[in-house]
C-alpha cells in the first residue's frame, strides 16, 4: 500500500493523538515522554482538530515511536491498535 506524505503526516497526528488519550496524559506529559516540545505536541493537536496536514520532521516520528514503543511504519501507514 502507498502513502502519500500528506496522508502519513495525518496518521501520525492522528495515531500519537490515540497515544496521548490511550495513555491519559496531558499534552506536557507527552511532550516529557517523547522529548519534544510542548508546542510541538499542541501544533500536532491543533492540525489534527483543524484536519488539516501536518508532516513532522522525520526526528519528530522517531521520537514518538520511540517514546511509545510504536514503530515508525505503524505510526505512518495509520496500522496503530491501542487498547
């Protein structure tokens, strides 16, 4: 199956989202468990209300899969099943 880079980018907002809300942090918790900032995780949440793109830096989603223990294809391809 392709991806398309806009089409990832809204898997990732959407699956680091069903992370968050799985694991009920607040968006400065997720910020300290993936190392990035706080504006980071909001910008992600804003595009993912707003649905609109957003593609994060490719340091951004090694970040997250590392943090959550998701791996990078699985937060790209949208395959995410938390629960």
């Amino acid at each position: 199956m392709q991806v398309t880079l806009n089409k990832a980018g809204r898997n990732i907002v959407s699956n680091a989202h069903v992370i968050q809300k799985e694991s009920l942090l607040t968006i400065k918790q997720m910020a300290e468990a993936t190392n990035l900032s706080t504006s980071t995780i909001r910008r992600m949440s804003k595009a993912r209300k707003e649905r609109r793109t957003y593609n994060p830096m490719f340091s951004t989603v090694v970040k997250l899969a590392q943090a959550t223990q998701v791996s990078v294809d699985d937060l790209v391809s949208g395959k995410l099943d938390v629960k």
